[in-house]
C-alpha cells in the first residue's frame, strides 16, 4: 500500500457528558444509623471531578458538557465558583471545553454570574454558531437554552455543515419519541439527519441511549443517578476519531454513588428463612456490580407466596431486619426501600365469590332497590343546583331538574352503580398486578 500523501489528521478522543446536574440532591434516602448519609451528599460534584480526572487521565482532546450542568440557580457563589475551579483543571491540561445551557440552567434561570475561565467556551442562546478546531479537523456547533421553555425545534436553524470537517453538534433537547420529559427543544432524528454531521453530542434524557450511528446521535446519559428511576452506571462517552472519521464510541463511568432495584420473585417460598437467603444473594452480586461504590438499593418482593399477608402486614419489620443485614454486608450499602408486592398463593387465597358476600349482595339488590322519598327529595334539591349553573343551551337539551328527570335516570344509574361495585370488588379481589408510579421505567424520570 502507498503511504498517504496527505497531511496526517490527528488522531485524537473527544468527551461528551451532559446532566451533570450539579448540586442536586439525592432523593428519596431516608436516614438511619449506619446508612452512608454525609458522603452521598456532595455525589454530584464528585462524579464530576472524576470526569475531569479521566478527561486528563485519558489525554482527550476536548470536552462537551450538552446543557442542564447545574440543577437550577446556584444557592451562592460556591456551586460556580467550584465548578471553573474544575474546569480550570482542564484548561491547565491543555483541554477546551465547550458548553451549552438546558432547560434547568437556562441563562434566566442561573442569576449569578461568574465568567468563564479560559479555554471554555459557552454557546450563546440568542441563535446557534459554530467555533472550528483547527488542529483537529473539527468544527462544533451548538445552542444554548436562553430561558426554561424552549419549545422551537432548535436544531432547525443549526448552521450547515461545515466542508472537510468533523461536524458535532451539541443541543439539548427532548427528541421526538422520549416522552415524559417535557418537549424542551423537540426535534426528530430526521431533523438531525439532514444537517450533515458526523455526531450529535446531545442533552436531556437522563438514560445513556445511542440513538443513531449514522450519523452518531448520542445521549451520554447523566452522570451521577440521583433516585431509584437513575439505575445502574452513568458518566460520559468517550468518542475516538481517526483520519477524520469516528472510529469507536466507548461509556465511561464516573459515579460515585449507584442505584439497584432488586427485585425478588418469592413464587413458591414459604420460610422466612429462604426470603432472606434470596435478599443476602442479590444484595451481594449488586454490590459486587456496584465495583466499591456506595449503592443505594430498592428491594421489591414480588410473586405469590404462602408469607403474602405475613410480609404485608410487617413490612416494618422486614425493612430493618434487610437494613440490618445490608449493614453486615458493607458500610457502602443504603437500603432506599422495602416493597412487599406478593400475591397470596393460590392454595391459600380464597374463591372470591366467598369473599365479601354482604357488598355483593347490594351490589346486586342495588338495580331493584326502592329509594325512600327523604333521599329521592334531597337529590332532586342538588339536582336543581346543578341545573342552574348549566348554559341554556345544555338545559335545552338535557335538564337534570326537569320532572321526571330523575324517575327516568334512577333505574340506570342502579344498574350502572351495581355493576361498578361488582367490577371494583373483583379487581380488589385480584392479585394486584398493577405497578405503581415510582417503579416504572427510567424514561419516565425528570430530566
Ligand atoms: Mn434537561
């Protein structure tokens, strides 16, 4: 092969994190002796020191920190003056860094100021721009959020590609198809797409998701979980670029702190001795996942098991006594919480129409039963308030007062009512499949 004639481009990495959210708390850990409550408190910022170590450590040769770096405006000066305490670390090594703002460090909503120090540049808000890196064959185009509510497709009006560079666009935005997390700059991946550019270094989704490879569409996820719906490792994504094409993509962790949902199917367990063989085991293989981390984990029993109304109804106990062993296991061990969603077994659960035979009775006799006139009087009076308050031109068409109104509606009304209380009474009846706000998906967390 003939050697190249060209000039060499520098083969060189880049970083991209974004959601550093510095400074906000962690949620939801509920204090008592032993758990590790002083030193999850500054996680945010220690996650984003070792960013800049590994920056360093790994000789990158710039970073991009794609918007919401604070969690709101600073309480004071020490979140700033902190935070270009640590990027002049990266300065110092010979590291640029470029920076948007996102919807929770819009530039109205951070009102104090410090100027940034050199070898940082900002984004302004007011439309997008592009800064070219010469020495690295690189032009980098970016936008930042002015106020909250930035609802315009942002990238829309991202300036062209530029010729004979590697084009990375930085932006924060809730792309098309994450639901959940407020419609902050939307934009469809075809949006990206027609611009031209090698990658997009994005902001926003809280979960680390390639969403395209050609061209790179990236949400490096944020970089330090701060509740039960933030699981598993987060950081940054280093990128490698060689002759002017990106080569390799790898997830780089920076957490200081991790959080483990657990959940243990009890079918078939019936001693309390084997529930706490199963919680000692997983709590373990997490921490061993957890590689030293402190780790915050939700424990959540779920299956039908013969303890179903045992675990119910001590639930207390059964948080301190994990608590207890977790604290045996290791000191980095926070046990968030407990969550008994068994079911009975079906050997000990009853046939339902046993249950409750008195709501079932008047659910039935309901359709058939004679309302005595004091009840009948009293509704026709609330009847009468609600009609007047009606627009004409609803009372024209239906008017609750009229006087047979009520004659025509009560036979309905029972069946209806008779049906809903059996419907009800069989769901409550039912195991309980239905899961509960706090334990759906990642996606649905606040970003
Ligand atoms: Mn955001």
């Amino acid at each position: 092969m003939l050697p190249r004639m060209s000039p060499a481009l520098p083969h060189f990495t880049f970083l991209h994190a974004a959601d550093l959210h510095l400074d906000s708390p962690l949620w939801g850990l509920k204090s008592y002796p032993g758990a590790p409550a002083e030193r999850l408190r500054k996680a945010t910022r220690e996650a984003f020191a070792l960013l800049v170590d590994l920056a360093v450590a790994r000789e990158v040769g710039f970073v991009i920190l794609a918007g919401d770096l604070f969690d709101g405006d600073w309480p004071d000066f020490n979140s700033g003056l902190w935070f270009m305490g640590e990027l002049r670390r990266l300065t110092a090594a010979g590291i640029q860094t470029f920076v948007i703002r996102g919807n929770h460090d819009a530039e109205s909503k951070v009102t104090r100021k410090l100027s940034w120090p050199e070898g940082v540049t900002e984004f302004k808000s007011k439309k997008p721009h592009t800064v070219i890196l010469k020495e690295f064959g690189v032009a980098v185009h970016g936008q930042s959020y002015g106020e909250q509510h930035v609802t315009d497709n942002l990238a829309l009006s991202y300036p062209d590609a530029a010729p004979d560079h590697l084009n990375i666009g930085v932006l924060h935005t809730g792309l098309e198809g994450y639901e959940g997390h407020g419609h902050y700059a939307p934009c469809t991946l075809d949006d990206l797409r027609t611009k031209g550019y090698d990658y997009w270094a994005l902001g926003h989704i809280h979960k680390r998701e390639v969403v395209s490879e050609s061209p790179w569409v990236v949400f490096p996820g944020n970089i330090q979980g701060r509740h039960i719906k933030e699981t598993g490792p987060k950081g940054a994504t280093l990128v490698e670029v060689q002759d002017g094409q990106i080569v390799g993509l790898e997830a780089v962790a920076c957490d200081v702190a991790r959080w483990a949902h657990v959940v243990l199917d009890l079918t078939g367990t019936d001693s309390e001795a084997e529930v706490l063989v199963t919680v000692d085991r997983d709590l373990k293989r997490v921490l061993a996942e957890a590689d030293g981390r402190l780790l915050a984990v939700r424990v959540e029993f779920q299956g039908a098991t013969t303890l179903d109304s045992a675990l119910r109804t001590e639930e207390h106990r059964w948080t301190q006594e994990i608590r207890s062993r977790a604290a045996d296991l290791s000191e980095d061990l926070w046990i968030e919480k407990l969550k008994v969603r068994t079911a009975p077994a079906k050997s000990e659960s009853e046939d339902p129409s046993d249950g409750d035979d008195t709501l079932i009775a008047f659910a039935e006799r309901l359709p058939e039963t004679d309302l005595p006139r004091p009840v009948l009087n009293s509704m026709a009076r609330d009847l009468q308030k609600l009609s007047a308050k009606l627009p004409a031109s609803v009372r024209a068409m239906i008017d609750p007062a009229a006087p047979d109104a009520l004659d025509q509606a009560l036979p309905e009304a029972q069946q209806f009512l008779g049906a809903l209380l059996r419907n009800d009474w069989q769901r409550a009846a039912a195991p309980s499949t239905a899961e509960d706000e706090e334990s759906r998906p990642e996606r649905g967390a606040k970003a």
